[in-house]
C-alpha cells in the first residue's frame, strides 16, 4: 500500500496493525521513499517497543526499511513536507499454522461420493468463490454457506474481502463469527477497499485460493442457501452432465472425460434478514428485449431473469451464465480462469464470461428448483463504483470486452492491453463465437440485435408466468435499472 502523508498532515494516532479485523497481519514493513529528509521535517514514526521502554523515533529517510511486529503501538508525527512510504504485511493464513498453502493442483474427477485409489468412499469438495465489498451481509452468507450444507466439512470459502483493513469502521461487517471448524476453511485475501476494481478483478483474486477442490461455486456476498445445497448441486450438475454429453454424441462430440456442464441462473431473491422467495420455481435468464434495446449506450447486452411457469424436470439448457451462481467441476478454474485485466467493467462481465466458456466447450443448464438466494436490494450497502475510477479504466475494459466479443478473443495480443501471458483470457478452440451467437440469438457486432430466441431463453413464450412473474422479476428489472453506471 502507497501511503501519501500531504504537507501539513496531522500525522496518525497511536494505533497497532493486527487488530481484530486484521489478526492475519503477523509483520509489518514499511519503505520510505523521501529524498533529503531532515529531522525538521518532523513525520516520524513512533514505535513503542513495551510497556516501560523507550519510544523509537525513525526518521523516514529514502530507502530506509523497518519492519516491526504488528501487535507493537506505533504513530506517525505530523510532518511539514510530503511524505511517501510503502506498507506491507507478512501474513498468517487465518485459522491455520502460518506456514504458506500449497499450490493448487489439478481438481481431481468427482461425484457426491466418490470411489478413493484403494476403493473407499470419499465426498466430493465444493471450492466456494465470494467477494466482498464492505457488505455486512457477507458474515450472514458464510454461516449460512455452512450452516445449510449437508456437509459443511466438504466446504473451503475464498473470501477476497476489500474494506478498510487499516481501523475499525468495518467491525459491522464481522459481528457475527463463524465455528472455529468453519472459520478454519475460509480462506482471505485482504484488499483495502481503496484498491478495489471491481468484480472482475476480485473474482479473479478468489480463484486463486482455489487448492485443488473437485467442484467450484461463485457467489456473491449477499446470498442465501437451500437446505443440502451442497448435495443438491452435485445431483443437479450431475445430470446436467449427462444431457451435456447426450447433446455432444448427438453432434459427433466424445470424450472421456465428463461433459463439462455449468449450473447457474440468476437466483431467487430474498430479503433482510431471511426472508426468502417461498415459490420453488427457479428462473431462466433472457435478453432484456428484442432488438438493438436488448443492449445499453455502451453497447454491451443486457439481461434479466423471467420466473418459469412450472419447475422443470431436469436441468434446463440456459443461453446465459450468470456471475453470482455458477456451479461447475473446478477445472473450469484452469481451463477458463477469471479475466483480472477488466477493471471497473460491470455490465460485460457475464457476457464476455458467458462467450469464452461456451467455446471452451461448456454448456449452461438452470437448476430444476431455488438453491441460491440472492439480496437484490443494495441500499444498505456501499458499492464498488463509489472508489471512484481515477485512471478512466473503464472505458479500456469496455473496449476489451467489445473487441472480444467482436471475434478478436482467439489471440492474446488483439485484447487492449493484454501481454502474451494472457492467452488463456480469450475465447475457447471448442467452438467457434459464430456458433454462440448463433446459438444464443445475439448479434454482438454492429449492428447489435438481441432476436426473440436470446428474448424467452431458447424456450416458447408459453414457458414463463405471464408479464412479471412475481416479486423476484419485479426486482430484477429494478435491478437492471439501477446496477450502475452504463
């Protein structure tokens, strides 16, 4: 962290680093990068070693490091010239021993229960993606995530957490614990909510506590869960699997390896503290209109979710992937890692997403009842685009977006920005962008036009509640009026 102290600034009080919102922080280091510093300049650090000792005073000269432990009470005098440092913390893993966790591996093969190497029976693991942006309903989902498994001991949480990591203006946030046995699975990236850059890029630091679980969840950090979520999920991937792989022998595809199928929708909604959608009917996403309207003024699609008019037998193919539930195996965490280099993009996340998974080869299905449940109120909380966007990102991650969606996804070097370790961002060699839009009924270059097939979701008209279908669509086009900026 860049820490900019401005002429006449009134210093920082005394305080320590590891407090209860930051008890990971084991050690802190601080560069000073200030030329010429004099002792008149005052800006130095205090640092009380104990109780009875001496105070040192450090001078924060150019190139000068100091490292010190966190749980030491320190302050910064008021200085009379600008002064830069940076700051970091060395880290123990929460719950854990302090040693570093390994590297993810490949996700092993699995089902609910699966057949270990000596022929014992082991559980399938549900990696569980969540970001949070200084939302206090965050603490409610991971108990409920647990609370509400079959077998919440299959279960690892990242939490990439973005939120003031330095004072306690976040201790609403964190009210509620968690069982030690719980606590001990979530693992956090700590992000001070001054560097947040959006969805994309939290999602994408998530991803990486994966530790080699043989499922994945994405959430977001105001949801709810159906009793045995987990149980219920693997059925329902399971059989979306079989359709998968049904529709690919139909077509001439093989393999030996599971068809790869993703669970995900838009969820039901419920509201605070619990009150959730009594009806079971699960929705479908579908283009918001028909046309050029199904798009916004930055000319990326727009969607919304209609109640079915019945529960489906089994898993209903979907024409769109949604980014707050999406149930997969893990590999698609290698196959189709999360982009990082898309900040502030909101609208075009899902999209982009839902292009370069389906030419990776996967197919999407709607569960056949409410397993996720998802807050669509968001007045309670702050939001990510109140950071502001200082370097005009946006735009630059719009234009990626557009170009990918444009057919430039097969080559790294097309995407703005992109070096050549970025191939994997691009679109899948499976299938090919024309079949998905085909597929889907969007035209997403110039002219843009969303047609009625991408409208009602690959289903007859016939297939939905009349106009709204309850409270939950009511929300979801408030939701899509509102989401933020377009």
């Amino acid at each position: 962290m860049l820490a900019c102290y401005p002429e006449g600034s009134t210093g920082y009080r005394p305080h320590r680093d590891a407090a209860e919102l930051t008890s990971h922080r084991a050690l802190t280091a601080i560069l000073y990068l200030n030329d010429g510093w004099s002792e008149g300049d005052g800006g130095e650090l205090v640092l009380q070693p104990a109780a009875g000792s001496d105070a040192v005073r450090v001078c924060p000269e150019l190139n000068r490091l100091l490292a010190f432990r966190t749980d030491l009470e320190h302050e910064v005098l008021p200085n009379c010239k600008q002064r830069l440092a940076i700051t970091t913390w060395l880290q123990l893993k929460p719950g854990g021993d302090g040693h570093p966790a390994p590297p993810p591996s490949s996700a092993p093969s699995a089902n609910a229960v699966a057949p270990g190497a000596g022929g014992e029976q082991h559980l399938a693991t549900i990696f569980v993606s969540v970001p949070a942006f200084r939302d206090p309903e965050m603490q409610h989902t991971l108990y409920d995530l647990f609370a509400k498994a079959a077998h919440s001991e299959r279960v690892s949480v990242g939490l990439v957490w973005q939120g003031d990591t330095e004072t306690g203006d976040d201790a609403h946030c964190f009210t509620r614990r968690l069982p030690a046995q719980w606590q001990s699975r979530v693992r956090t990236h700590w992000l001070h909510y001054r560097e947040a850059r959006g969805p994309t890029l939290a999602r994408a630091l998530a991803q990486r506590l994966w530790r080699g679980e043989s499922h994945y969840l994405q959430i977001d950090s105001h949801s709810r869960f159906a009793s045995d979520w987990d149980e219920v999920l693997l059925a329902q991937l399971a059989a979306a699997e079989v359709l998968a792989a049904r529709e690919g022998a139909e077509h001439g595809v093989g393999s030996d390896e599971p068809a790869r199928a993703i669970i995900t929708t838009y969820p039901a909604g419920y509201e605070r503290p619990d009150t959730r959608s009594q009806d079971d009917r699960p929705p479908l996403m579908c283009a918001r209109a028909v046309g050029g309207e199904a798009f916004g003024a930055d000319g990326l699609l727009r969607l919304r979710a209609r109640t079915l008019r019945a529960r489906p037998a089994q898993p209903m193919p979907s024409l769109f992937w949604a980014a707050g539930f999406a149930f997969s195996r893990a590999s698609v965490i290698e196959r189709v890692p999360y982009d990082a280099h898309l900040p502030f993009l909101f609208f075009g996340e899902e999209t982009s997403m839902a292009a370069r998974l389906w030419t990776a080869g996967y197919d999407f299905y709607a569960p056949t009842t409410n397993i996720v449940y998802h807050l669509w109120d968001r007045s309670y909380r702050e939001l990510f685009w109140q950071v502001g966007d200082p370097d005009g990102d946006k735009p630059r991650s719009v234009a990626r977006v557009q170009q990918l969606l444009a057919g430039a996804g097969g080559e790294a070097s097309a995407l703005a920005g992109l070096s050549s370790e970025a191939a994997p961002l691009g679109l899948g060699s499976a299938r090919t962008l024309a079949q998905y839009e085909a597929f889907c009924g969007v035209s997403f270059g110039v002219p843009r036009s969303a047609s009625e097939r991408a409208a009602v979701g690959g289903q007859d008209e016939d297939a939905f509640e009349p106009a709204l279908g309850g409270l939950t669509d009511a929300l979801r086009l408030v939701d899509a009026a509102f989401r933020g900026p377009s």
